[in-house]
C-alpha cells in the first residue's frame, strides 16, 4: 500500500491539532465553570445610586403692623389724626355721657355741634382724652346758651393732673380760649357751678379743635 501524500498528513496534523485545542478549552470550561468568565478582570459591575432631595419651605414673616399683630396685642390703637381736628373726631376715654352735642345760641350767634352740659350744678363733671403728646394747643369757645339761667360756671383744661387754663363761662359772653397742650398726654376738662338747684343752665364749648 503506498505511503499517504504529504499534503494529507499536514491535513491530518491541523485535524489532530484543532481537536486538541478543543479538548483544552472544554476541559477548562469544565473546571472553571461560567462564574469565571463573569468573575473575569473585564467583567464590569456597574451600582446606581438614588439620592432624594427634600426642600424645605420657611413661612414668609409676618409684616410688621399687620392685622394678626394687631390681634395678638389688642391694646395697641390705631395713630391719632395730625392738623387741625375737631375734639369731637376723637372718642373719649371717658365721660363719654358727660357731653352731649347739639346747637346752641351764644352772644346771639348759632353753633352747630357744641359739646353742651345741662347742669343741676350739683357735682363737678368732667370728659377725658388720649391725645399722646401729639398737638400743641386746644381752641374753643366757651359759654352759656342765650336761654339758659345767669350763673357762673368755672371749666378747667388739664393736662395729665395738672390744670392748664381755669375760665368762667357765663351768659350772652361767649369767649375764644386757647390752651397749651405741649406734651399732655391725657387732656381732661372739667366743669364746677356755683349755682342753684336749676336745670336751665346750659354749658357749651363750640368749636373745639385740636392743633399739631
């Protein structure tokens, strides 16, 4: 029989060769299983982080002088007027009842809106106010109503206790008064009679106004 050509016997070589090369990788398969191929230096493990952010919201400040300020401290009054302001635009502290307002005649001349006391001259009478050191003088006229009795009537301006201006109100003489306020804080007027059991006498203080 004659000998194979030498061309099949390199065939056979790479043959025998691949087939070699096949047993040693599934050999290596075998032992070392698929977590090797997994576990390998190029194997890449790839971890996702989730943060979470929270923002917090901080409640806007209450402006000052707001209405809920206001509530939370009730003695706290709205700002006096400045100018020129009647008496009557303010609401008194007290004595509210002291006074009543109405027309009167004084020297033949008509006030509309006087501050009037009808007086039984019994007891000294007087109407408190918080003016808070905000005006310099107070301007009324002062007297008694043409119909009423001729009695003298003494009215006094204080300023917190202490008496600024003392003047006698009488009967077809009305007089302009003025009286520094300068730094009172609480003005008060007081009226006293020196008279008779008589409920015909009639005191007023027309136009009485404030000034800053």
């Amino acid at each position: 029989m004659p000998d194979p050509s030498p061309r099949g016997r390199r065939l056979g070589d790479v043959a025998a060769l691949i087939s070699a090369f096949a047993a040693v990788v599934g050999l290596l398969l075998g032992f070392f299983g698929l977590p090797t191929v997994v576990n390998s230096p190029t194997a890449q493990t790839v971890t996702a982080t989730a943060t979470a952010t929270v923002t917090v919201t901080a409640p806007a400040p209450t402006p000052s002088g707001s209405n809920d300020e206001a509530s939370a401290n009730p003695s706290s009054l709205a700002p006096l007027p400045t100018g020129t302001v009647p008496l009557t635009d303010l609401s008194p502290v007290h004595g509210s009842g002291s006074f009543n307002l109405r027309s009167v005649t004084m020297g033949s001349r008509q006030y509309e809106q006087a501050m009037t006391l009808t007086y039984p001259c019994s007891m000294a009478t007087g109407i408190e106010y918080s003016i808070n050191e905000r005006y310099s003088s107070l301007t009324l006229i002062l007297g008694l109503d043409d119909n009423s009795t001729a009695e003298l009537i003494k009215v006094t301006v204080k300023g917190d206790g202490r008496a600024l201006k003392t003047v006698g109100a009488e009967i077809n003489r009305p007089q302009n008064v003025t009286v520094d306020v300068t730094g009172v804080v609480k003005l008060v007027i007081t009226s006293t009679g020196e008279c008779s059991d008589s409920d015909r006498i009639l005191l007023a203080l027309a136009d009485a106004t404030l000034h800053s």
